[in-house]
C-alpha cells in the first residue's frame, strides 16, 4: 500500500515520467497522483499528451523513463491484462466495444479473469463450470441492470444507441472490479443533455463502487463539474494543478488555451 | 452448447457405434466417402477455433495433418528413428553461434526421437486398438506441439502475414517427410492396419465438435472472440491474447492431428503430397464458407464439400439429365471451382450465418 496522504491512500502514482518517439518528447517529466476514491481530471489542449499518459498507465506504451506505480508496486512496462488484473480498467476514446458481441457477452468477455476453474473444465464442460457461468450471468445482469442495459442484453451492442454504447463500455470496465476507472473522453460526441446523465452517472459509478476515476476530457463543463482535482497538460509537460477554481484562474492554464494577450 | 446437443451428439456416436461391425455391407466406395465427411468435420471444426473465432488466418492445417498421420502410423507401424549428430562444421568463431544452435536442435529432436522409440515397443505390446489409439493420440500430441511453435510467431503476425508463415510451415512439414528416409520419404509410407472405422472417425468428430463448442460458448471462450474482435481492447479487459491465440492453435493443431491418424489409418498409404497447401486451401474453405466462427455452419460446410465433388462425378452418369450438362459435370473440378465463386459472390459472409440463431450467438 502506498503512503497516507491527505487522509487517503495513494493508489496510482506517476513519478517523472517520459515518454519518447523518436525525437519528440510526447510525455516529458510528468508526476502526478491519485488516491483512493478521488475523481482527477487530466485537460489540455490537442495534443497535449493525456491519451499517451492513458496508454502508459494501461500498459499500452511502456515509458522511457519515470515510475509509474499502481498500489503500491510498479506497472511501467507490465502487459496492458496484468495490470487490468491489478485493478485498472479503462475506456477508450473511440468506442471499442467488441462488435461481433451481444450487449451480454461484452460484459461477460470482462469476467474472464475472475473465473475461479481451468480453461480444461471449459473444454469438457465439467461440474465446476456451470456454477461458475451461473454466477457470472448474475453478476454481468446485476451491473446490467444498474446501468438500465438489462433489457438489451441480447441485442448486438453495435446496435446501441451511441450514448448506451458509452455506458455499455463502462459496464464493461467495471465488470473487471477495478480500483481505479480510467474515462477516455466519454463526452465525446455527446449532446448536452448526455453530458449532463453522463457526469450523474460517472458521480453515481464512483460513488456506488468505491473507485478512484481518472478522466481526460474536452469538455470543460464536464470536467470542472465533477472533478475534485484537475491536471493540466501542455506539449507533453504538466503545466498546472489543483482544484476546478484554481485551475480556471490560472494564468499559464488560460495562456495554453486562449494564447497570451498581446502587449 | 446446451444440454440438446450434448445429447445429439452421444446419441451420434452411438448411433455410429451400433452401425460399425455392419458397416462391412455398404458400398465401399460410400463408406470411404463417409470416413471422408468425418475427417473434414473434424479439421473444419478445429481449424474453425483458429480461422473463425480467434481470427488468426492460418494456411498450414495439413501441415498438422501430414504431421499426425505420418507420427501415428509410424508408431503403429512400429518404425523407429535412428538417432543423428549434427555435422559439425568447420570455419571461424562465427561459426560457434550456429554449432550451439545446432547442438540444442539435435538434442531437442534426439529426445524427442528417443521418446517415440520409448512410446514403440509399448504401442505394440497394446492389444487391438489400443496401439492405434495410442497411436492416434500420439499422432495428436506432436502435431499440438507443432501447433505451439506457429502458434508463437502469430504474437507478431497478423492477416496476409501470418497465412504466408503458415504455408511455409506447411510447406517446410512437407519437405522434411519428402527427405526423412525413417518415413519412407518421397516413396510414401504404406501398409498401416485398417483400424479406422465408422466409430472411431465419427467419435472423435462429435469430441472436436463438442470440445470446441463448449470451449467458445463459456466465459473463456468469449476471449478468442473478443482477440478476433480488437485485442487492444481485449488486453485492456484483463484478457492474456497471447495465451488465447496459442492455446487455439494447440487445440486445432491437435485435432488435426487425430484426422491425419484417422486418415492414415483408414488408407492405408500416406505420401507427402496429400498434406500440401491445396488440401491446407480444402479445409480453409470449408471455414470460409461454412461462416467463420459459426460452428454449425462449418459442419454442414464440411460435409457439403467432401460429398459434392464425388456428387457431381455421379451427375455426369445421369442419363436423364441433357447431355451438355452431364458433359459439364465430368469435368467437375471446373463445376466444383465455379460453384466456390457463386456461392462466395452470393453469400460472402458464408453459407450458413445466420441460419442459426440463438443466445449468445456462435
């Protein structure tokens, strides 16, 4: 476990991270922290790095240099399911649902790892394993039926409509229990009033599963709606961080967005 | 795969257990046709695991084949292999980095020589069809291990990439048989006992059926589908692809082994050339147009395919059909090669998708 901070524990922490392509630095000595049960927003403008910072965090990318600590114990470098089972899920920022699957399945597909019996008792269909699919479908209904997806449990989740895909993929990170829930833009490409049932449901997600939740997001009103702390990144470097109202007043934060007033 | 076809398919097996001692009756060249129907069911279902649903397109399934059926009737044949050194070469330092390599290559193929000669005398001393099961679990086993070994470069590979190393795997499988005098080499390997029968062919169709539904329908299964689907996507839910991905294809290399022991066993004469790349493109396309990944639909596919070419060398002996039909249909590889192209230019995404429908599809 980590350090007590603040009254709560550190559960994923960033610590002078970077990242290279080649010449250009696309992550360059970023820290930051999350602790247990916070909501942390992760802004900047295009570019800035916050989906490179996701995929690091995941595993997708391994750093160049820097720690990254979830719980207590390193994951730079792990391969992205080590660290799901670790307690990490995310989304993506373009949906990446799995097409060929029933609304169901999808969330099923997240199950795997909790599975209590061996890929051979699947083979032969033994005792164990119709126990095991029994308390899965109750699990996956239960979350289903959480988030109002009970019904189209059987619908191919390309169907969907595009607002319940979101929350589909949602249902579907949380399936694998995690601790910390990374949201890669949910908002995007949503209308007001699904912004506005989207930050009710993130709130109401973090709330009912006890989790931490890190979200890169666009859209300002989302992110200075419900987030405890924001990060804010600019070509690959953390320019600012603290509270919604410090971070709205911030000059450097105001600088990267509107460009600096001419003198 | 719910209880039903649990039933049906022990219900097939005994059917086909009960017809076996009888089966000396029919028409030989009907039953040879229906061994035929119980080979291509078990090599479509298996190659169906990698093909369809983990979406790993392999060319090399004979190369499993050819593999299964020359290990299995070796063994039943009781032939054994005679140990080998590699040469050692002369030349510079350089050189030290491919007599190591060499070194452990001959020591890996040595023990495994030595444990097919170990699995000999004991396949021999096994009364009736013991040996041949044996055999055919053996032919099995080293074809699973095959399998392991393309199933890693398939970490790397995707698409048109990982079809083209598994042909060459196929073709490699092929060329080492052609020059291994041990296995009769180019002369082809003969004189096996005919064990398999009506049984055997259709027990181990109805297991590779069974195996594979079971193992695609459970929560497991859902990760073949979801790598097949998008794998970043699927690491991202805690699922190990590389383990799916091998594990397919052990499995399928597996059962293809079983059919290329069945198939040894059945004719009697095995040659390199029966397990080259256009029995590979056979099988494939009893995927293909089965529809990748429904398991039901490859079955009717297989079956379709292993009837229809000596189906229409029958139609060209119809008296009652007009003659310029009947004279098309003796050349019914054209015909056979021409339905293909009609039938993918009508239904590309497979025969049978969507025909059958049930919860949680596949």
């Amino acid at each position: 476990m980590g350090q007590k901070e603040g009254g709560r524990v550190s559960l994923l922490k960033l610590d002078n991270v970077t990242v290279q392509f080649g010449g250009l630095k696309a992550v360059a000595d970023v820290s930051f922290e999350i602790r247990e049960r916070e909501l942390v927003g992760l802004i900047g403008p295009n570019g800035a790095g916050k989906t490179t910072i996701f995929n690091l965090i995941t595993g997708v990318y391994s750093p160049t240099a820097g720690r990254i600590e979830f719980d207590g114990k390193s994951v730079a470098g792990r391969r992205p399911y080590k660290i799901t089972a670790r307690g990490l899920a995310r989304t993506f920022q373009n949906i990446r649902l799995f097409p060929s699957m029933t609304v169901f399945d999808n969330v099923r597909c997240a199950c795997n790892m909790h599975l209590r019996h061996g890929i051979s008792h699947a083979l032969w269909r033994g005792t164990k394993v119709a126990a095991e699919e029994a308390r899965i479908e109750t699990d996956v209904m239960e979350l289903l039926e959480i988030f109002g997806l009970a019904g189209e449990r059987d619908l191919n989740c390309k169907s969907l409509p595009y607002g319940d895909q979101r929350r589909l993929e949602i249902v579907r990170a949380l399936a694998t229990r995690p601790k910390l829930l990374l949201l890669d833009e949910p908002a995007a490409g949503m209308n007001p009033t699904e912004k506005t049932e989207l930050m009710k449901l993130i709130r109401f997600v973090q709330e009912k599963f006890a989790l931490a939740v890190l979200l890169v997001e666009h859209d300002m009103k989302v992110v200075m709606g419900i987030c405890e702390r924001i990060c804010v990144l600019d070509y690959g470097q953390k320019i600012a961080e603290g509270t919604p109202s410090e971070i709205q007043s911030n000059p450097k934060v105001i600088a990267a967005y509107l460009g600096k007033e001419v003198e | 795969m719910n209880k039903n076809t649990k039933v049906t398919l022990l219900s097939c097996v005994v059917v086909f257990a009960a017809l076996s001692p009888t089966i000396g009756r029919i028409n030989p060249y009907y039953f040879d046709i229906l061994i035929g129907v119980g080979i291509s069911l078990i090599l479509a279902a298996g190659l169906n695991l990698v093909n369809g649903h983990t979406g790993q397109f392999s060319l090399g399934h004979a190369g499993f084949m050819g593999l299964g059926a020359y290990l299995a009737s070796a063994l039943s044949l009781g032939l054994k292999f005679p140990y080998f050194a590699m040469p050692v070469w002369e030349g510079h330092v350089g050189w030290y980095v491919f007599k190591a390599l060499s070194l452990v290559l001959s020591v890996a193929i040595n023990a495994l020589f030595w444990l097919h000669n170990l699995l000999v005398p004991l396949a021999a001393s096994l009364p009736g069809w013991g040996g041949f099961l044996l055999a055919l679990l053996y032919g099995g086993a080293v074809a699973a291990l095959a399998g392991l070994l393309v199933g890693v470069p398939s970490l790397r590979l995707k698409g048109d990439y990982l079809a083209i190393v598994t042909l060459g795997f196929n073709e490699i499988i092929k060329v080492i048989i052609q020059n291994a005098e041990p296995l009769n080499a180019q002369r082809g390997l003969g004189g096996m006992v005919q064990h398999t029968n009506f049984f055997w062919t259709f027990a181990f169709a109805a297991l590779t059926v069974y195996v594979v539904g079971n193992l695609v329908n459970s929560t497991y299964g859902r990760g073949f589908l979801a790598v097949r689907d998008d794998e970043i996507a699927a690491e991202a839910m805690g699922i190990n692809t590389t383990k799916y991905k091998v594990l397919a294809f052990v499995l399928a290399a597996f059962f293809a082994g079983i059919a290329g022991g069945l198939y040894a066993h059945f004719k009697q004469f095995i040659h390199p050339e029966g397990f080259n790349f256009m029995k590979s493109v056979d099988i494939v396309v009893m995927v293909i147009l089965g529809g990748m990944g429904n398991t039901i639909g490859v079955c009717i596919a297989a079956v379709l395919l292993t009837i229809l070419p000596e189906w229409l060398r029958e139609v060209s002996h119809y008296k009652w059909l007009p003659a310029w039909l009947q004279e098309m249909a003796a050349n019914r590889m054209i015909l056979y090669s021409l339905l293909l192209i009609i039938l993918m230019l009508a239904r590309p995404q497979g025969l049978f998708t969507g025909w059958v429908k049930k919860k949680g599809a596949a």
